[in-house]
C-alpha cells in the first residue's frame, strides 16, 4: 500500500474535516484530551491558520488517511510547536504517523523552531511509543503526559531509519523504540 505525503494547505480543509470527524468516540478523546462532538470538531478546524501552522497530510489515493497538525507559537523568545496527530483507524501501525512525524520535524527545523510539545494522555500506548521515537524528555503527570522534542539537539538515528525501512504494523517487541533502550518501556506491543 502507497501512501502520499505532503503538506497540507486551506484548500484540503474539507478533507480535514473529514478525516477528523471518521475519528471514533475514544480517537477523539485520544486526539483532543476531551470528548468531542462533531460541531467543536468543526469549530476546532476552522480555527487553523495554514499561513503560520506546520501541517502534514498523508493520501492514499483521494483519501486523507493521516495528518499532523502544528500550530507554531512563541513562548518567550522561543518559537515552538504543539503537535497533534491522527491516523484513520484502518491505516495504523503502518507507520503513517512516524513518517508525518519526521516530515513535521524537517519542517520545524527549517522554519528554526526550538521545541515541539506533544501532550497527550498517558494510557495512549501508541502515542508513547511515538513519542520515544524522538525524544526522551517525557513528562507524565497523572493521566497526561507531555513530551517535548528539542529540536536543536541532533537527529535520533532510529528515528531517521525507521523512514527509510519501516516494516509494516510490526509493534514495539520487533525493534527498540528508542536508541539502546530496548523495547518500549510504555509495553507498545499492541
Ligand atoms: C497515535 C496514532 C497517531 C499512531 O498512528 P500510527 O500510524 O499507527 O503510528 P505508527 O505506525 O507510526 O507507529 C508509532 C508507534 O506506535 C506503535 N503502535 C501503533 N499502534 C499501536 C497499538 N494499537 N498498540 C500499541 N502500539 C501501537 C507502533 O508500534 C509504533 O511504535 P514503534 O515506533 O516503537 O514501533 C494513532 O494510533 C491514532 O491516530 N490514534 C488516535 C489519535 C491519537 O491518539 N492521537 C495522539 C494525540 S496527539
């Protein structure tokens, strides 16, 4: 299966929403740490700003089956990004959202962010093996957890491995989720 990858401008915002809202009752609460109905899911896409945001679509064929979506802000004298990221159900562990990662990653840096923070809740076993992925500054707190990416640090090379030959919806047990660590503390096996 061949899926496309590419930034994601206003004029793909229906399928945005699209993507969004095929997400299910639990997804949702996955993605946006809150219930969310179908008309703030919405509102939530209508807020996007596609001349500042970082956003990164993945296709297969018309269909819109991935996306990150990064909204870049300042916290003092820093640029940072706060990543977001959904993948259609049927299209997981694929390496969908490693591939979106890295892409937003690439793209961060050319744009000369210095962090990114992904906050997500601690019982998203995916989220955390991603999240390993590329970096080890991960804070849990209770149900949430967040993880930021130093984006001035160098590249990990698994990370950069795992874009080039990713094997399909093989898990963590197959290989370390992170460099020397071993498999993925977060128990990632699926
Ligand atoms: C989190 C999510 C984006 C991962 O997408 P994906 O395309 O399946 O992710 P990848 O295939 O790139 O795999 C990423 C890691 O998660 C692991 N993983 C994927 N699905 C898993 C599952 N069901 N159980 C355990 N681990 C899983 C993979 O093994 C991989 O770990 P590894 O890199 O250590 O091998 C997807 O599950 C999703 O859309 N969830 C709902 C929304 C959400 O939770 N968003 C995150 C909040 S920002």
């Amino acid at each position: 299966m061949t899926f496309r990858y590419a930034p994601l401008t206003a004029q793909d915002q229906p399928a945005v929403v699209q993507h969004l809202l095929s997400l299910d009752a639990d997804d949702r609460v996955l993605r946006f740490n809150t219930t969310a109905p179908d008309e703030k899911v919405v509102e939530y896409c209508g807020r996007w700003n596609h001349a500042d945001d970082i956003v990164e679509g993945a296709w297969e064929g018309e269909r819109l089956i991935g996306l990150i979506h990064l909204p870049v802000f300042r916290v003092g004298a820093d640029l940072v990004g706060e990543l977001g990221v959904s993948v259609a159900a049927d299209r997981r562990k694929r390496g969908v959202a490693t591939r979106l990662a890295l892409r937003t990653l690439d793209s961060s840096r050319r744009r000369g962010l210095d962090r990114i923070y992904i906050n997500f809740l601690t019982r998203n076993r995916p989220m955390m093996c991603l999240a390993r992925r590329f970096t080890d500054d991960i804070a849990l707190d209770g149900d949430e957890t967040v993880a930021t990416i130093h984006l001035d640090a160098a590249p990990r090379n698994d990370a950069d491995a795992a874009d080039q030959s990713r094997p399909s919806g093989d898990g963590c047990g197959h290989r370390p989720c992170a460099a020397g660590r071993g498999p993925c503390a977060a128990g990632c096996s699926g």
